[in-house]
C-alpha cells in the first residue's frame, strides 16, 4: 500500500481518536466479552496480509450500543461502517403504513452499513441494538478508500452481501410458496443456529412472537397459535420473549413439511 495512504490513515486515527494498537483492540474485547468475536477472526478480514490487517484495525476505533439503542436509521447519509464483533443487532425497513419488517438479524463479523456506501450513500434500513452490543467503527471515506486498495476487502464484501441476499431470497420463496407452521419452523431453526444459547438443557432464542411474525410474513396471533401447539407437543418452552427449542430434530421435521 503506498505511502499516501499510510498517512492518510494515520492522520485520520489521530483526528477522531482512533487506537492504532492491535493488542488494544484484541484485549479490550476481551475483557468485555470472552464469548464475543475477536476482530482477527471475522469473515471480513479473510485473506487479508497481516500488514494490511494492521491498518485496516488502526484506522478503527472501538464503540458499544447498549440494547435498544439506534446504530443508524434507515434514510440517513452513510457516514460509518460498523463491524459487529459482540452482541445481536436488528435490522428491519418500514413499510408504506409504518408498520416495522424485521429483514435478519446481524451478529459478530457482521458488517453493517456498507451496502448503502456503495450504493446510493443513504442507509436503506434501520439497525437497532437488539442486545448490547460491541463494535469497531469506520468512517466511510475511509472505508471505501480500504476497499478499493485491498482486493481481498472487496471479495470478501461481495461475499458477505451474496449470503445477505441469498437468505432473503429463501424467504420470499418460504412466503410465497410454504404454510405458516413450515416457515417458522424454518426460520427458528436459522435463529437457533445464529443467535441461539444454551440455557437448561435447551437452546434458546431471544426473540418475541411479534418479531418472529414479522420475519415470516404472518401475524401475532397465528405464531402464537403455532408455538402455543408446539410447546403442548413439547417441541420447545415459551417465554416471554424468548422460544426455548426442546427437540431439534421433530422442529426440522416441521419446516420440511409441505
């Protein structure tokens, strides 16, 4: 990478504060979060030269959402990249009455932000602190100036928004073509394998009934009846925001079923 673009990092790590120590970065998440997800082993830094790695973590500074609190709003001008390294981040567009679409949920090694950096450079959704949450920051000129230096940024970029796309593509599909008790089924399998926890012998899954309608396309009182019959069965536990999956495999059934 050349000179100039050494000192265009440094310049704009000493102006906003950023912390050019690696080792710093690595401890403080850390010492935060021992669950959460190291800088160095998100999907974001694949195939990059540890040089590279270094300045790319430099030009970063280190930021917490608490729960509920707003990463960015949907509309706005991009003025960040945001890289989740812990925590659960929801991110959800409205639609033409205001009523709120939960699009996925991201979690660490999520990158967020950077579809409208090189699109039209406003946000196209809104991103919410769905638990609390710890981030590394980048401003967006800086960002895309990292991106058009390092290919492997840019494959891994492109990536990571096919897998995006790839997911909702599937559940449009589920939405058009499955019933309602396949496509929760489904989707609280995915929910299960990206944000679920071990908790007494089951795996649970922090979301409410109204969420988990709004990322299937249906109604608070048809998830409540569906869950409500699977709990008698004892498929999973309810709680009140939260579905505690019992007996993975009779939920897989499910989702397969036509």
């Amino acid at each position: 990478m050349s000179k100039e673009f050494d000192s265009q990092y440094s310049g704009t790590a000493q102006r906003l504060g950023f912390r050019p120590d690696l080792s710093q970065v690595v401890r403080s998440h850390q010492q935060a979060d021992s669950a959460g997800l190291l800088p160095e082993r998100a999907p974001l830094f694949s195939g990059m030269s540890q040089a590279d790695y270094a300045k790319l973590s430099a030009a970063a500074r280190l930021k917490q959402f608490a729960r509920g609190e707003m990463l960015y709003i949907e509309g706005d001008s991009v003025q960040h990249v945001i890289l989740l390294t812990a925590g659960v981040v929801k991110i959800t567009q409205l639609g033409m009455r205001g009523t709120e679409v939960i699009l996925r949920l991201g979690i660490p090694g999520d990158v967020l932000g950077v579809l409208g950096l090189f699109s039209t450079g406003r946000h196209g959704t809104t991103a919410l602190a769905f638990r609390a949450c710890h981030t590394l920051v980048w401003e967006a000129a800086t960002f895309r100036c990292v991106v058009d230096r390092m290919p492997a940024m840019h494959h891994n970029l492109v990536r990571t928004l096919g897998e995006y796309l790839d997911e909702l593509e599937a559940r449009f599909r589920e939405v058009a073509t499955e019933k309602v008790a396949a496509r929760v089924a489904r989707q609280l399998i995915r929910l299960r394998n990206r944000i679920g926890r071990s908790v007494a012998g089951a795996v649970e899954v922090g979301i409410s009934r109204e969420e988990l309608a709004q990322m299937t396309g249906t109604t608070l009182f048809t998830v409540s009846r569906v869950l409500s019959a699977w709990e008698a069965r004892g498929i999973l536990r309810l709680g009140r925001e939260a579905v505690a999956i019992i007996d993975t495999q009779s939920l897989a059934f499910l989702a397969e079923e036509s």
